[in-house]
C-alpha cells in the first residue's frame, strides 16, 4: 500500500478505470447512464481528498484504492 502525495493526471485516469471497473461490479443498481454522469466527479474526489492510499499489482499499476479524511473512509475501490 502506497500514500499518494502527488496525484498527477495519469495516475487519476488510471484510478478513475479502477473506480468505473469497481462500480460496474458491485453497483449493479446504478444504469449505465447513472454511473457516466457521477464519473465525471471522480477525478475531482480524487485530487481532493486529503489521504489516498492505493494498492498496486506486480506491474505497479493500481488495483484499489481508498480515500480517507480526518480518520473517515470516504472511497473504497
């Protein structure tokens, strides 16, 4: 598990197909439409809430992440 101090536009697009892949898994309520329109507040989330952390796989690409603020889950993907 990694702290992500620096969250450049690469790694946000990366977590943002983590996110969509997630959702799409266990969201199975949500339309396709619904989860168009909330994505385009994930990158937003992302950058800024004050600690992510992310897991990454053998090919250091990310697997999962979470957001935390003020010892509060925000995101768990």
């Amino acid at each position: 598990m990694i702290e992500i101090k620096e969250r450049n536009n690469k790694l946000i697009e990366q977590l943002l197909d983590v996110w969509e892949k997630s959702v799409k898994e266990t969201h199975l309520f949500l339309s396709n439409e619904e989860i168009k329109n909330i994505k385009q507040y994930v990158p937003f989330a992302l950058k800024s809430v004050p600690n992510l952390i992310i897991e990454t796989d053998e090919n250091n690409l990310p697997v999962a992440f979470m957001g935390i603020d003020n010892e509060k889950l925000e995101c768990c993907f």
